[in-house]
C-alpha cells in the first residue's frame, strides 16, 4: 500500500478468506488524509478481488481520530466538497460492495474514524473504545457519510447531542445505542472481529451480497415495494446450486448447528 518511505499508510494482509486492511498513522492516530484515502480505497479493491471477507483496524493505540484537520483546513470549499464526496465513494465500496467488513474499534473512534466504521457491516469495539463527534466544536460538519450512517444506527437525536455538546460515549454506550454489535475487553476486539469474519466468508456469496446490497435498500422502500424485493432476492439465492447443497447439508445434519447461548432453552 502506499506509504512515505517504507511506512505503508495502510497495510494489507490476507489471512485465509479475511483480508486485513489497517490504518498505519499512529503517530497522527490514524487520522485520514486524501492519501489514506486513495491507499485504503486500493485496498478495498484488492479485498474485493481475492477475499471472502475483511477487517478493518487500526494500528497504535487508537482506530481512528477522523479527519487530518491539517490538510482540511487549507482546502477551498470546492475542494472540501470534492473531498467529502471521495469519502462518500470510497466508502461506499465498503457498505455497497460484494464482502462483509467487520470493523475492529479500540482507543479513539472519533469524527471520521466512526464514519469509516459506520461504513462496515458489523461493528466490535474493546473496553478502551470511546466514541466522539466534535464537529461543532471545530466550526466544521461531517463530510464522510456520517449524516445518513451514524444517523441511522444512533439517530439524529443522539448524533445531535454528540456534535452540538462534544460529549464522549463509552463502548458500552455504543453497544445500547447501535453503534456496535459486539464489545470485547481491552485488546480483544482484533481476535473477536477476525472470528466474525471468518464465520460470514463462510457463507455463501449471493446471499451475503444480498444482505450487503438488497437488505438496507430494502429499508428505503414502501412495505410493498421492500417485500416484493426479499421475494425476488429470496428466490434467486435459493436457485443457486451452493444453496441446494447447503440446505440438504442442514436437513442431513451435516450443517454446522447454531450457536444457542448458554441459559437459553431449546428442544
């Protein structure tokens, strides 16, 4: 990936089905500048081409602190907006591409850093994850998504609060409020988002390209609209001869049985 020297601003590594693709500022706690973004969206590509899944994280002690206010603050406002619209496209690919992505949280997920997570598929954060928008302190906006993706997992409310007040939310706040999925304790987040991914590259494609791309589409429609869509989506990735075989595996328990959890009474 590309890099000043021979420090890569992202890395990559394919670990069996899962890439790993990892921020590489830490000195700058991995804040994104248009560099970054250029290397991170060649890695995207890559994943795309030889993963079945991936994970994002970062390096240091933090995920991401968001935007390089550095180079922001000499842009013009066309630049700025051409820059905010690089972001959206960018990570589109991410939330609209043909993998899952998990996102492993730890230390600062802050203004860009939770849009850039915001843009994965599941989330996981460790005890040391605190969460922040601080856009109004800074005179500033979100300008990589965060107004459509944050806004739908937390709500406008709750986003609001954060980017008017600079209030700082723990991983467990995050968890109740949609932000993450899973917690993890300190250090953890890596394993626990590699495990996830493994499990999702086990699937099969078309159905997790049909809840990457149709499920939140779906979302957007009329009630009408969305269950004519899931009949269509329903039957194509039932048609495939991948489901076939998976569906005579589950009905002559070859399948991998589901993980129950403990307390929870089952036949």
């Amino acid at each position: 990936m590309e890099g000043t020297g021979t420090e890569a601003l992202i890395t990559y590594e394919l670990r069996g089905p899962v890439a790993l693709i990892g921020l590489n500022r830490p000195d700058k706690r991995n804040a994104i500048s248009d560099r970054v973004i250029e290397a991170f969206a060649e890695a995207v590509r890559r994943a795309e081409t030889e993963a079945r899944a991936a994970v994002i994280h970062g390096h240091g002690k933090h995920f991401c602190a968001g935007l390089d206010l550095g180079e922001h603050v000499t842009k013009t406002p066309i630049q700025g907006v051409r820059g905010s619209r690089r972001w959206h496209e960018v990570f589109a690919m991410i939330e609209r591409g043909t993998i899952p992505y998990v996102a492993a949280l730890h230390g600062a997920v802050v203004g860009g850093g939770l849009e850039l997570a915001a843009s994965t598929h599941i989330r996981v954060a460790d005890a040391t994850t605190f969460f922040a928008l601080p856009e109004g302190q800074r005179g500033i906006f979100v300008g990589g998504g965060g107004a459509v993706r944050i806004a739908r997992l937390m709500g406008a409310a709750r986003m609001g609060d954060l980017m008017l007040t600079g209030r700082v939310a723990t991983a467990e706040e995050g968890e109740r409020w949609g932000l993450v999925q899973y917690l993890a304790p300190a250090g953890g987040a890596l394993d626990r988002a590699l495990e996830l991914a493994n499990i999702a590259a086990s699937n099969a494609e078309l159905s997790n390209y049909a809840i990457l791309n149709a499920l939140p589409r779906i979302q957007d429609m009329s009630s009408e609209d969305g269950l004519f869509v899931e009949s269509i989506m329903s039957a194509l990735t039932s048609a495939t001869p991948e489901a076939a075989e998976r569906l005579r595996a589950f009905l002559e328990k070859r399948a991998r049985p589901l993980d129950i959890p403990k307390g929870v009474a089952h036949g």
